[in-house]
C-alpha cells in the first residue's frame, strides 16, 4: 500500500476522496495538522500541530453499499483494540463514531463514501487521535475532550499508526468475511451506554429510553414502552440522557 503524507492540508478525508481513482484498498494519509479537519455533518474536527494522529484510510468493499453499515462501528473497535495494545486502559465507544477516554472524546472517526455502485463500494475511513493536547489547543474544543498525555509511557506516534494501519485492514477483512458480528463482543466490552437511559437526536425530533446495544447491522437499539427498536443512519447523535 502506499501513503501519502502532508504537513499540512485541508483534510485527509478530502485528499482521498479527490485521489479515489487512483487508490487501492489499504492506501493511507497522514497529516501533522488540517487547516479543515471535518466531523460529521460539517462539523469541525480541530487539527492543530503537535503529535496528534489525523489519517484516512482507502478501502473499497466488493458489495454493494448496504454492506457497509455498522463500519464505523468495526473503524471503532480496530481502534479501541489498537490503543489498548499500547496500555491504555478506561477507553470506551460512543455508537456511532467516537472513542472515549475517561468519558471525554479521544478520537473521532469519519466514514465517507466515494463511490457505490450494485457490486462495489469505494470508502474513505478517517479519524483523528488526540495524543497530547496543550491547554490552549483544547480551549477550542466545545466538549470535553481528553488525550494520551496521563498514560506512564505516550505510544510513539508513528508506532501507533503502523499498528493502527494493520489491524484496520485485518478487521476490515474480517468484516467483510463475516460481518458486524464478528465484532459485537468487542464492541458490547467497550460500549459506554448500554443499559442506560439516552435520548437520540434525530432534529426535529428525540427519542428516550434505554440503551439495549447494537444489532447485527450496527443500528442502536433503544427500549422504550413500545419495545425494542433499531435506530440507524448519519443522521442521529446518541447523548446520555
Ligand atoms: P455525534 O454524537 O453526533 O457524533 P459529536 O459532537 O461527537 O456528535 P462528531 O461529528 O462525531 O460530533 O465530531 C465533531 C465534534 O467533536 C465537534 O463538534 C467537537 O465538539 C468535537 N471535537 C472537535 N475536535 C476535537 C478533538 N480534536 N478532540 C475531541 N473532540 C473534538
């Protein structure tokens, strides 16, 4: 595979998605800092310079895209697994996208599909991990967020990504061999709000009750006095209720 690494640029997400045609499975970016680092719905994931990790990867599935749901779901378990590998312990997941050290954000992962067609799903995976964050850097940042700084020994940067790099196109193999299912244990171990009561966010409109895990195609399902239901798509936000 190939990598393509920048000092600086817009966004790793958007150099991929713009080389699509050129890339093959595995082919990565990395930047030292993004000017427009993206979350999801044009949210902002900032980027400043300092060691952190902002990186995509390029993958394509030979299916068609409704093969793809619950895959920010297995980018999240890769990286939980990955980190804690390092020694790092009190992380979580957050359904859909996010990693959580210690209840704060530690990393943010984004999915975004280049091209799909009946037989072929072309996707850029990007996340961005926090490895040590100055005071003034994370002012900007309107939720709490935390980083490796606590840890007794920092993972080395480019150590983290190699390893990082490997176990993503492991899992994503094994996704498409079999499936979310693969990774339901994982994700269960790790899940911050199983069992709890959440609101999910879908504007205009919310929905409460409590938090039953995941199925087997990476939707939430919430428990509410009319049962179990599976909630899925971008466009909902998970909050403790
Ligand atoms: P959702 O629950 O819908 O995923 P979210 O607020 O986690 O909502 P994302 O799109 O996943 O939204 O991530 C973007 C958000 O993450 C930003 O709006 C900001 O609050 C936060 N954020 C931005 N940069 C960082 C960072 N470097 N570290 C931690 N959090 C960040």
């Amino acid at each position: 595979g190939r990598c393509f690494y920048f000092d600086e640029t817009a966004s790793t997400n958007a150099f991929m998605l713009g080389h699509a045609t050129e890339l093959k499975s595995g082919d990565i970016c990395i930047a030292e800092y993004q000017s427009a680092g993206r979350g999801r719905r044009g949210r902002q994931w900032l980027s400043p310079y300092g060691h952190h990790i902002y990186a995509s990867m390029f993958w394509r599935l030979n299916n068609d895209i409704s093969h793809a749901s619950g895959l920010s779901l297995v980018i999240g378990c890769s990286i939980v697994k990955t980190l804690a590998d390092f020694g790092v312990e009190g992380l979580g997941l957050k359904w859909p996208n996010d990693i959580y050290l210690d209840h704060s954000k530690l990393a943010g992962i984004l999915v975004e599909i280049s091209q799909s067609s009946a037989n072929q799903t072309e996707l850029v995976i990007g996340f961005g991990i926090n490895m040590s964050m100055s005071v003034e850097q994370g002012e900007l940042i309107d939720q709490p967020w935390s980083d490796l700084s606590s840890l007794k020994e920092i993972p080395d940067k480019t150590e983290l990504l190699i390893k990082l790099h490997k176990t993503l196109k492991a899992d994503l193999q094994l996704f498409e061999l079999k499936g979310l299912g693969a990774f339901l244990e994982r994700w269960n171990e790790y899940d911050l709000f199983v069992n709890r009561e959440v609101s999910l966010l879908m504007a205009p409109n919310s929905v409460s009750g409590i938090c039953r895990g995941i199925d087997q195609q990476g939707a939430l399902l919430l428990e509410t006095e009319q049962g179990i239901k599976p909630y899925i798509g971008g466009e909902i936000s998970l909050r403790a209720a």
